[in-house]
C-alpha cells in the first residue's frame, strides 16, 4: 500500500497568476464575510467575555475551563469557545497562550470590557442591534435620488425611533454616553484653554449631559446647558450644575458664550449643516462668541487601518441619516458659508478633531 506523504507540493503545481488570483480572491471574500467580525465582538460583548477575563484573571492568562465557568455557557459548549476565542484573537482582541489560556490585549481590555472608563461595549450594543441594519441593506438606493434611506420602509430615521420608542431611546442614549465621555475628557486635559473665559456654554444636541456635565466640573462658576430634543431632555438624569433645555436645533438656539457641538455635524449633508449653523451663528456674541465643534475629520495622512475606519463611518451616516465624513478643507468652507471666518483644528485621538470656530 503506497504510503501518504506529508509534503506539500502546492509550490510545484501554483504559478504567478494563480497568485494573482489567490489575491483577488482575498479581496473579494474579505468585505462579503466582514459582518462575522462585527457579529465575533456583539456576541463577546453581550456575554461580558472581556470583563470575565480581566476579572477573574486581571493581567494573568485565564483557562478555558475557568472562562467558561464564569460564562453563562453549557459545559459541553468548550470547543465552541475556543473557536470564539481563535477568531478574537485573529482580530487582535485577545492573546491565546498554548491554545487553552488568554489574555486581554491593551484594546479590548480599554475600549471592551463595561467596567473601562473608555468602554465602547455600550455602542457595541447600540449599533450592531439587528434593526440597525436595516438602512445599510437600502444603501443601493443613495444613488437613485428621492427619498433619505433613512426615511425609506416608513420606520424614520434613528432620531424619530428613539423619541417613539423608550428602548431604542436608551439604547441610543447609552451609545452616545460612551463615545462622548472619552472625547470630552481628553478634550479637557489636553486642550482646558478652549473653555477659559467661558460664562455660558450650550451643549448643542448634547444628549443626556456628559460632556456639559464634565465641562461643568472643570469650570465650576460656568453655567452649563444641554440643548436637545423633548424626549431626550426628559429622560436625562439630571446633574448638578447643568441646566437642561428642550427644542429643536433648527429652529432656534439657546445664547451662549460658546456653544459646544460633539459628534453632531456628521449626521447631517450640507445643506442641513449649513441651517445648523445659521443657528448657532445667531446664538453667539458677535464679539467674542465661538463654536467649540468636536468631530471627525478625514485626512489622507491617515494610516490605513484608521482611514478604512472613517470611511466606514462615512457610509454609516449615509445611510443612517444623509450625513457624512467631512476632510478639513470641507469643514473650513462650510464654516465659511455661515460666516466663521476664523477656524482652528487640532487632532484630538485617532477619530476626532477639536474645532474652535469664530466669526
């Protein structure tokens, strides 16, 4: 009987082209099967995987057995973890040490576990719920003109769900918590001086207060306002030091020294932008008033890796709102239009830029 060998003798048979191939076909799988990598960390995150990890183990590597012990999983559900586990840490979200043990690595151990003061579990959460997708699966149909995607299927956009549905309005609220508090403190301990001299800041569509709020600790004698809309204003808790106002950003804007705008101007085109800030334009002191905008802002610099991600972003607020991803020449002209004609941008952390704008 002819006995098996082990050698491989693929380099003998695969010629440059099939190279070639192999390639193309790598970059026609990757973006079909993407959504697995997104599904991989939803489904990590809702079983606290990466609070399990760090707290039954800290900086040590935990077993399998132990992780799955503190997980709510079947016992004889091991090999279906480690496959879990594998595929984390092809993503770079955990280190495996001898196949049976792992580790935070310093991204998911910051950015994942609930516990962080920099967790991203709660956008995790808000932004891979199944009935976010529903807009991405119209996104052909950007092309074709009429109708926002966001308005197609009669369901309304983000905003219109969550002030209809408690729910989704937590959901929401509890995403934008904690992508706002890391900016707006990296923003205080690197950049305070935009605040100074500051008498009355409005948070513009700020939410449940956690930028006001932190700004209002830093500044006690500054007096706080969050703007946004009814149903949002209701459910915030209220801080000491913030004072909360309800109403519409198009219509009208609370007066303030500064007014202070996080994450808001990507949710929108131009032409909305534009009405935005005529608003806020009409709101601040001719004098000394500015705009303290908080935002993403493209840059061809950008390594490859944070450049996909912007991008990514850029087509999320397509689809999700008509809004976009703006480069720096864009913001400088659309600051120019409504008559800021002073404008200063400083990079903050890997995706926003802190814009200080006056007329």
């Amino acid at each position: 009987m002819e006995k098996l060998t082990t050698e491989s003798s693929d380099h003998h048979r695969l010629n440059e082209d099939d190279e070639d191939d192999f390639h193309c076909q790598e970059l026609v799988w990757r973006p079909i099967l993407a959504f697995v990598d997104s599904m991989v960390l939803k489904c990590a995150v809702k079983l606290r995987l990466f609070d399990a990890i760090h707290r039954h183990a800290g900086d040590l590597p935990i077993s399998l057995p132990e992780l799955a012990a503190s997980l709510p999983l079947s016992p004889d559900r091991l090999s279906v973890l480690r496959r879990l586990l594998r595929y984390l840490a092809h993503l770079r979200l955990l280190n495996l040490h001898h196949g049976d043990s792992c580790t935070l690595t310093t991204a998911s151990s910051v950015y994942l576990r609930e516990a962080s003061e920099k967790s991203q579990a709660a956008y995790v959460k808000f932004l891979l719920e199944e009935d976010m997708f529903a807009e991405l699966h119209l996104l052909d149909t950007c092309l074709s003109g009429g109708e926002d995607v966001a308005g197609r299927g009669g369901r309304g956009d983000i905003f219109e769900r969550a002030a209809g549905d408690s729910a989704v309005n937590k959901r929401f609220n509890d995403g934008m918590v904690c992508t706002v508090r890391p900016i707006i403190e990296a923003v205080l301990e690197g950049w305070p001086e935009v605040f100074e001299g500051v008498s009355v800041l409005v948070d513009v569509g700020g939410g449940v207060g956690v930028a006001a709020a932190a700004v209002g600790r830093a500044f006690p004698s500054m007096r706080c306002i969050v703007f946004d809309l009814p149903h949002v204003v209701e459910e915030a808790p209220k801080s000491d030091g913030v004072e909360y106002e309800a109403g519409d950003l198009f219509v009208s804007v609370p007066r303030g020294d500064a007014l202070l705008l996080v994450r808001i101007f990507r949710d929108y085109n131009d032409e909305k932008a534009l009405q935005i800030l005529s608003r806020c334009r009409e709101a601040i002191a001719e004098e000394n008033g500015k705009l303290i905008i908080i935002d993403g802002v493209m840059n061809e610099t950008d390594s490859k890796g944070l450049r996909h991600v912007k991008l990514a972003f850029d087509i999320l607020m397509m689809a999700f709102l008509d809004g976009k991803q703006r480069t720096e020449k864009e913001w400088r002209s659309l600051l120019l239009k409504a008559a800021f004609t002073r404008c200063n941008i400083i990079r903050v952390n890997a995706l926003m830029h802190l814009i200080e704008a006056r007329p």
